[in-house]
C-alpha cells in the first residue's frame, strides 16, 4: 500500500481514515430505512470504532441531523462530527443560500437539531454563485470565533475557491465526491489540498454503490436520486456494469470485495484522504471498515487505476442541473450532458 491505513489528520482531527456518510440514512437513495433501523446502525457504528460522522442540513430536510441528535450524541466525546450548510431546502424543493444571514440561520437550526452547542467540522456544502466565497467563510470564520464550529470545510470545489477561501480562514477538509470512476479531484483540487495542508474527505467512494456491486442492469428504483443520473441509465448502464464486472475481477484476485477495493485503492491515492462511504447494512459497514486491515499490492492498484482511466466510465457524473451547482474541475473532454 502507498498510504498505510492509519489515522489521518483533518484540520485539528484526527480520525480512522474510513468514517460514515450518513446521507442514506435520510435522504436520497432508496429504499431508506426505518428510523429503529437507522438508529441501530448508527449505534453499531459507533461501537465499531467509527469516530467520524457527516451529515447536513439538506439530507431530509433536516432529519438526518434530527437522527443523530437523539442517537449517538451521549457519547459526543467518541466521534468528530460534520454538518454542512448553504445547500438545503425549502417547502421540500433544493436551493443554495450563502449568505451570511442564511449560514448564521442553518447553523442555529443544525446546533438545534443535533442537539449539541458545538460542532467540530462545518461545511458549505455548495459554492453560491451569487456570493463571494469570502463572505461564505467570513461568516463562518465568526462562528469559530463564537465557538459554534470547530473548523470549516467546504464540498465540490475547485482549487481556485480553495485558495481563496483558505485566505479568508485556514480551511480544514475539502469533501467531493472521489473514486476510480470518478477521479474529478486529481484534476487539481486534490493537490492543492497537499499544498495547503487541508484534509480531503471523499464522499460516495464506492461510486454510489456501483463498485461494491449494490446496482444491477434494472438500475434504481424511480425516486431515487441515482435514477436522474446519466450513469445509471441506458445507453451508459450497461457498459458501466462491464467495468463493474472486470473491477469484482480484479478484487477476487485481491482476495477482498470489491468495496474494500474502492475502499483501498482510495486511501492509497494521499495519505490526507478520508472515506466517508454511507450504507444501511450493518453488515456492509463493518465490510468497509475491515478494509483498515487490508494491504492491496501495488500490482492490484495499478490495475484499478488503468480499468479506470478518465473516460473509462460512460455518461456524465450528475444531471444538468446537478452538474451546474458543482465548481470541482472537470477533465478534457469530459461529457457534461
């Protein structure tokens, strides 16, 4: 392995270098699971060993802060946690707000929610066009200083916006979606995160279940959100599933599943890299957090990395509209829609 599978640093944090998105839990995907589901698997997770858990204003409109409000937080002192503010929602439709008025209010409404007067890690989720990113984190900065928020992040965001955001407030992770097909962040961002010293939290490391063999030809179900993705229709489905089949190829040979392939080949890439997979199962967690004890050969990554090649995967990584509220770099000729 390039990168050992040891703690990782993440602004003032450290935590295992696999944590749990909890997105799924609440919001998106489908089927979602009963709330006494969703609270087992969160409290399993926790005596598994997971100490850092992400969530935002946005996923359920609020309910899947709600869910770890009144789940885990008697054992605050286990875990880092994580919110985001900017994108969320209103009268149950999706919109971006980064104003300063409007992350003051989130954040309220989050500490509310969570039940806590303190949360390490703050997100803003989306870049606001129509804001400057310096009033963003300006506005976050003074929630430091007014010990609300440990330290700030920021998702799906190009390097340029790092960098200046990073001069307003020492910026602490960038979180975007990150793994062998979609490697977006080796276009710059994940290097200007080395440069700076930020920490790089990927989410959907499993390519939103693709490579952990969770989809099949039929697709998903219709409402949920992978259904408006390019990727998970035809004509793009099939050949996708093709790759699929050569990645479960390649973990056989590894002797681990393919979740613990993606899982693997993600940590090797930096040794500031965090995972944040998100799953229902308990079964599937303590599958993708056995992958701190695996040691992928450099032959095996190579082979990742040459299946995955950028324009290996077909169709564009989220819909139009989707695609239009991301300010992460795109590669040459990648298909936007």
């Amino acid at each position: 392995m390039t990168a050992p599978l040891s703690p990782r640093t993440i602004g003032p944090f450290t935590v295992k270098a696999i944590g749990l998105g909890c997105m799924n839990l609440s919001h998106a995907y489908l089927p979602r699971p009963a709330p006494e589901q969703a609270e087992r698997l969160l409290l399993h997770a926790l005596d598994a060993g997971v100490d850092f858990f992400d969530t935002a204003a946005l996923y359920g409109f609020g309910a899947n802060e709600e869910l770890l409000g009144r789940t885990i937080m008697h054992r605050r002192d286990a875990f880092t946690l994580a919110s985001k503010c900017v994108l969320g929602g209103k009268d149950g439709k999706r919109g971006i707000d980064g104003s300063p008025q409007a992350i003051a209010a989130t954040l309220e409404d989050s500490l509310q929610r969570l039940k806590v007067d303190h949360i390490d890690l703050y997100y803003l989720h989306r870049l606001d066009p129509n804001v400057p990113i310096e009033e963003s984190v300006g506005a976050l900065s003074r929630a430091v200083e007014a010990g609300k928020i440990g330290a700030i992040g920021l998702s799906e965001m190009s390097a340029a916006t790092l960098r200046r955001a990073h001069a307003v407030h020492p910026i602490a992770a960038m979180q975007t979606e990150y793994s062998p097909w979609s490697r977006n962040a080796e276009v710059a961002v994940l290097d200007a995160c080395g440069e700076l010293g930020v920490g790089f939290v990927a989410f959907s490391p499993v390519a939103r279940g693709v490579l952990a063999g969770g989809v099949g030809p039929e697709g998903v179900e219709a409402g949920d959100v992978r259904a408006s993705m390019p990727r998970f229709h035809a004509p793009h489905l099939a050949h996708n599933l093709q790759l699929a089949a050569a990645f479960g190829h390649i973990a056989a040979e590894a002797g681990c599943t393919m979740a613990q392939l993606s899982l693997g080949w993600l940590l090797s890439r930096r040794p500031y890299v965090v995972a944040i997979p998100g799953t229902t199962s308990i079964a599937h967690l303590d599958e993708d957090m056995a992958t701190l004890a695996i040691d992928l050969s450099a032959s095996t990554l190579a082979a990742v990395d040459a299946l995955f090649s950028f324009g290996a995967v077909s169709g564009p990584r989220y819909p139009r509209a989707a695609q239009a509220q991301i300010d992460t770099e795109t590669w040459d000729g990648e298909p936007l829609e």
